[in-house]
C-alpha cells in the first residue's frame, strides 16, 4: 500500500490506481473500460479550461489533478488489457518533444515562434508521410468552434490565408447576405455554418479565442437572465406574462446592475 508520505510522486499515484483496479480493488473501478470512461475524460477537461478562464490557481491545481486520475486510469486499463504502460506513454511523448525541438535538442535553428512552427510542420509531415492532407488529424468530437479554428490555423500554415482583416470582414458580410437569401431550411442551415467559420476566421486574426468568447457571452446571458428572473421574484410578477416592452426593460436594468 502507497504511504501517506509518498503521495507527491508519480510512481506512488501509479501505484494507488493500480491499487483499485487490483482483482480485490475497487469495483467501479475494476468495471471501467476506455469507452465507459469517455464522458469523464471529456468533462474533467472541460473543468481545466473552466478554472483557466476562471484564473483560479486552486482550482487549476485540483482539476488537473482529476484529468491527472484520467490519464493514469487510462494507461492502467491498457496494461491490464496487456497493451501499454504509463511508462511507454511518458516515453512516447518525451521522444515526440525532443524530436520536435531540434533548435533544443539537435543542430536546427529556430529563433522565433513562428519559425519553431514551421519547423514542427515540416517534422508532423515527415514523420506521418502517409497523410495526405495537412489538415488530417484534427479530432473531429472536438466542440464546432474550435474545430473550425484549428482546421483554418492548419490550412494558413501552408499559405492559404486573405491578405488581410478586410478581406475576412468582406466575407463575413456576403455570407450575411446569402442568409437573407436562403430559401429552404438545408440552404439557411449550409449558409449559417458558412457565416460561422467566416467568424472563427476573423476570431483567429484577431488572437480571440472564439470557444472562449462565445462561453463568456453566454455566461453574460445566464447572469443577466437570471438577475431578471430575481427582479420578477421580488416584485410578485410573472415573467411570462410581460409584454416584451417589459421584458426589454427589465434586461436593461438587469445590464446596469450585474455590470456585464
């Protein structure tokens, strides 16, 4: 059993998960496959991200912890299953690393940013020549938005960009058009998923983060909405029932009193 003394290290954590899944381990966590253990691995990300935004320290600190238990559950499913170990997983990505920073680890040069990507591009492709696209191996359960990011990042690092912010605010404003021109819902569907990555688009040009930005406004909806729902409350009237002049009044004020 791992002493209490020995929970700061890696190998202790190993070892307590191994632990659980032992023949008289933990039974929830003896039943866990990868598959079972998708939705987890999808939500404790998700918590990382919440608490980055959030720029908790504590929390960051605890939720990296959680998609820690993840990674590690994971890797001591596929030894059980006689497929890997955490050893061959750490390994895999520590020769990923040194290989992808020859500027570091080798004789390459690389005195910016820019030039450090375009040399990882030029090594991705060397080392998966069987891809034909460089757009291939972007997760497609990524969420919509930062899918479209990355695939547009991908497709800029080769050159296939507009020339500037006006051409992208150019094309942001014809895809409005063609949604006022859409007639059958399959056209207006196709149509709003044009203006969409036209907005990812003009996000990347101007470093937001459009996943980020479209979580912030939505919270802004929720705390807004919310503080319109606590104004009905209080004074006895049913929100519903407001005419939409009311309505319009009651989210302006609830605008200046959250002060989003």
């Amino acid at each position: 059993m791992t002493e209490r003394d020995d929970l700061g290290k890696f190998d202790a954590f190993v070892e307590l998960i191994a632990r659980l899944r032992a023949p008289d381990g933990c039974p929830w966590d003896r039943e866990q496959t990868h598959g079972s253990l998708r939705e987890n691995l999808l939500s404790e990300t998700y918590e990382v991200l919440e608490a980055l935004d959030a720029n908790d320290a504590a929390a960051l600190r605890e939720e990296l912890g959680d998609l820690l238990l993840q990674i590690v559950l994971h890797a001591q499913i596929a030894k059980d299953d006689a497929e890997f170990e955490i050893s061959d997983v750490i390994r895999g990505i520590a020769s990923k690393i040194i290989s992808r920073h020859p500027h570091i680890f080798g004789d390459a040069t690389a005195d910016t940013a820019t030039q450090v990507m375009a040399n990882w591009e030029k090594l991705k492709k060397a080392e998966k020549p069987h891809r034909e696209s460089v757009l291939e191996g972007v997760p497609k359960a990524m969420p919509a938005l930062a899918y479209a990011y990355e695939i547009s990042r991908r497709a800029v690092r080769v050159g296939f960009e507009w020339p500037d912010l006006d051409g992208v605010i150019d094309k942001l404003a014809e895809e409005v058009g063609e949604i006022k021109e859409a007639k059958t819902q399959e056209e207006k569907e196709l149509e709003y998923g044009d203006l969409l990555f036209t907005l990812v688009n003009v996000a990347r040009w101007e470093d937001i983060d459009a996943e980020a930005a479209l979580r912030h406004a939505s919270e802004k909806f929720y705390k807004r909405f919310a503080h319109m729902e606590a104004l009905c409350r209080q004074r006895g009237l049913d929100f519903q029932a407001l005419s939409f002049e009311d309505k319009d009044r009651l989210w302006e004020e609830a605008k200046r009193e959250t002060g989003e």
